[in-house]
C-alpha cells in the first residue's frame, strides 16, 4: 500500500489507508478517542479506542485505518477533510515529543521573534508558516516554466568569488591555499551574467542567492536574499520590461487568482515625477489599501550618479555597468554628471522597490571612463575589472537584464509584515542565523591553518 497524504483520502470512503504524521490534538472522551493527524497537507480526525490515549500531542505516528464518512450532523466545514474521518485499525508510535517551547497552532506574531528563529524548525509547522514555504516554491516552479517557455538557460555562477560592486560591503572568506587572500560572496551574480552574454549564452536566468553586508535593519533578513536575476542579449529596456511584466501576470493569475492587479499595462513613471509627486523612487500608487491589491509600476530615467559626502566621490545609482542613457553622453563629455540619466528601471510594488536592471555598458572605453569618474584610478580599474573590459574586447553583444527581489516580491503578494515570514531560515534582523546561531568563533587549528590572528576587542 502506497502513502497518502491526507488530503488525497478524501475520496477513498470506506477503503483502508495508512497515514504517517504528527499528532495535532487528542481529545480523549475515555473509551473513544479522537485525534487530529498532521502531515503537510493537512489535518484529518482519527477515532480510536482508549489506547490511542497514549500518544502525546506532535508525537509522530504511523497509522492504519478505514475512511469513513461522517454523518452530516458531525460534519467539519472548517475543515478540508471535515466530510471523513479515520477509524484506527492499527497505529505505531515512531517517534515522543517533548513540550513544545511555544504554541504552533496561532499565527505566532506576538511571539518573541528570536525565539520563534531558535526553534525555526517548530516555527514552521505553524499553517501559515507552511503556506509561505508552499508559495515559495509553487511561485519558483511557475518562474522557471515561464522562462525555460522563453528559451531562457538556467546557469548557476560561484559563490566563492571576487567583489562585484553593488553598493553595499562584501562578505569575505579567508583562503587556506593561499594564505592571506580572500574571497568575496557574491553581491549579486551581476559579472558572470555579463560574462555568460559574452559567452553567446544569449538569455540566462539564475535563482540566485546575493550576500551583503549591510547594517541590521529591522525590515530585512540579515546578510543574504534571493534574486529572480536575469539577462538578455540582442533587447531594449522596454523587452525585458515587456517580458518582467509577462511573467509576474501570468503567475499572479496563476497561483494568487483571488488578487487584482491594480493596472496593466504597469505604468511608467519617470524618477522626476515619482520624487516630485511621490516623494520616493517607489511609489505606492494605490489610492485606498485594500489588502488584495497589487499595484505595480516601472520608474525609469533614473540618474546615472550621486554625489557621495561621505566618500566624497560619485557613486552609482544602479551600479557601475549600468549605460548612461545615449542621449544623455553629452552631459559626459562635459562633466555634468548629475544630469546623465541612466537606461536603468525599477519595478515598484504597494510602495516596495521589488526589482531592478538596466541595459549594460559594453564599450570598453565608456566602462573605464565609468569606473574613473566613480574616483578608481586607471591601475585599480585594471586590478578589479580587468577582466570585465578583456572580455568586452572579445564581442560582446549588446545586452540588459534585471533582478528580482524574490523575498520582497513574496512578502508583498502574501501581505506579510517582514521579509523573514517568507525565508525558511532566515537571520535576525541583528546578523545571527536561525537555530545554529553562527557567527561563532573557530577552533585556534582553523585559524591556524588560515594563517589568521583574531585582534580580541
Ligand atoms: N545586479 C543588479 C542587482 O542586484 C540587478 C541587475 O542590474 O540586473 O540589483
């Protein structure tokens, strides 16, 4: 006999089955007993006699029994399977369960959310828990079909790597091999895309894990994020705009049928406009919140640069490999960086920045131009980039892409209050990992072995 999940025996009255799960409930009314089963797709009522009674609550158990069907008088309408339940002919404990550090069958929001990450693996027994994991992957499965329909190649690009500048510090990995050097997490697989272009690869998407370093925020999970990260050959901006907007219709429609898109086309609002009329470069341009609306919209003409007091240079907007606008050169040549626009877009979401590209820059010589007027002199350019302008020697088609800010994306469709309801394990906001509580420090041998002294504080 095959395992069933328990919203599959719904229509298998009056046939045997068995069932493996946790034990949700028990009410024990002496000589019969009752039982709510668990498993991930759902909860079933089991009946039982009085030996059932031993089983404590997330005990996991194997059953075998009979489906019944309830008479309509006892009929769950809360409940999936509230037509049937389960007479236990046979039922083996596998495994006990301790008390559990908290209650699993709330929403769990006014728990202490360090808490909650401790114990992650309880945490995400809870329903709503389980439906964020159940969209997560439901929504990635729909963006791959929808791209690999586009003839889009899914490529995978290291983690262990060099810096590829997005604005924020990098992570860095201390080599054994070569003493005293270091890689760098990826930022964002912004280069190799670039790169696999080069390489002729034409249309490349990647779900791709990012790491930044970036001071602890209380609105996003420490440390690393998912990207939908995308490039294409041969397009313009409105192409990869055209096909962004495709794709998030069609899986919207899809898998959050009861949601309304605020207006299609998204509209498109220049970066002017938004900063005069929305006072930010993500606007919410809904006019009432009503919690199943989704209002998207593009910004676009973004400036290229921004003057940084801080570091007192010009940094970039986007990032460095963004084009600057073919109208705007001019402004170039002439030193007016500020008025250079960049052929840069953002895609907006109820006020949430959830994706960004632009089309590249593939002149060599612009690319360096870029690069100097950010404050890096000719020999760093060399050193950091070099590779990057070699390849851009070899042809290199004229290319654009995007990323998309998955967690963001999912944490707006699903209306939930931060970014980790929709991470399985995500960090706290204060850099400290789920359950395993990394950092933590190493043995003296690995420190030993990497040739690295730790200066205590
Ligand atoms: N690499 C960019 C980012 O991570 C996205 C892009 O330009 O494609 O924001």
């Amino acid at each position: 006999m095959k395992r069933y999940f328990i919203t599959d025996i719904i229509n298998k009255v009056d046939q045997e089955v068995e069932l493996y799960g946790w034990v949700n409930s028990i009410r024990d009314h002496k000589k019969v007993v009752f039982i709510d089963l668990r498993d991930r797709s759902g909860l079933v009522q089991l009946v039982g006699d009085e030996s059932l009674s031993k089983l404590s609550v997330e005990d996991v158990v194997y059953i075998k029994g009979k489906v019944k069907k309830r008479p309509q008088h006892l009929v769950n309408p809360n409940l999936e399977t509230g037509e049937i339940e389960v007479e236990v002919v046979s039922f083996e404990k596998l495994s006990s369960a301790d008390v559990l550090p908290f209650n699993i069958s709330d929403l769990g929001y006014d728990l202490d959310e360090q808490i909650r990450l401790k114990y992650r693996y309880l945490d995400l027994r809870r329903d709503r828990m389980k439906r964020n994991l159940f969209y997560r992957q439901r929504v990635l499965s729909e963006v791959r079909k929808f791209l690999a329909s586009r003839q889009f190649w899914e490529v995978d690009t290291p983690i262990l790597t060099k810096s590829t500048p997005e604005g924020a510090r990098d992570f860095i990995v201390p080599s054994r091999l070569k003493k005293g050097k270091f890689y760098a997490l990826p930022q964002s697989p912004q280069q190799y895309k670039q790169l696999l272009m080069v390489a002729g690869v034409e249309r490349y998407f990647q779900i791709a894990r990012c790491f930044r370093d970036e001071d602890p925020r209380a609105d996003r999970a420490y440390g690393e994020f998912t990207q939908i990260d995308i490039e294409m050959s041969f397009v313009t901006q409105e192409d990869i705009r055209r096909l962004v907007e495709q794709m998030i219709i069609e899986i919207i429609e899809k898998v959050f049928p009861e949601k309304k898109i605020l207006q299609v086309p998204f509209p498109i609002i220049d970066y002017q406009t938004a900063i005069k009329k929305y006072n930010t470069d993500r606007p919410d341009i809904r006019e009432s919140k009503d919690e199943n609306v989704l209002a998207f919209c593009w910004v676009v003409d973004f400036p290229a640069f921004e003057w940084s007091d801080e570091e007192k240079r010009w940094t970039a907007v986007h990032h460095p490999f963004t084009s600057p606008k073919k109208e705007d050169l001019k402004y170039l040549e002439q030193g007016e960086y500020d008025k250079v626009r960049a052929d840069q877009y953002d895609l907006a979401l109820n006020g949430f920045e959830v994706a960004g590209g632009s089309i590249r820059i593939t002149d060599p010589n612009l690319q360096s131009k870029i690069f100097q007027i950010m404050g890096h002199s000719e020999a760093d350019v060399k050193k950091k980039f070099g590779h990057l302008l070699k390849a851009f020697s070899y042809g290199v088609p004229p290319h654009g892409g995007i990323a998309i800010g998955f967690d963001r994306l999912l944490q707006v469709i699903l209306n939930e209050r931060s970014v980790r309801e929709v991470i399985a394990f995500p960090a706290t906001s204060g850099g400290v990992t789920a359950v395993m509580s990394a950092p933590d420090k190493v043995s003296d041998e690995q420190l030993k072995e990497l040739g690295i002294a730790v200066i205590e504080e």
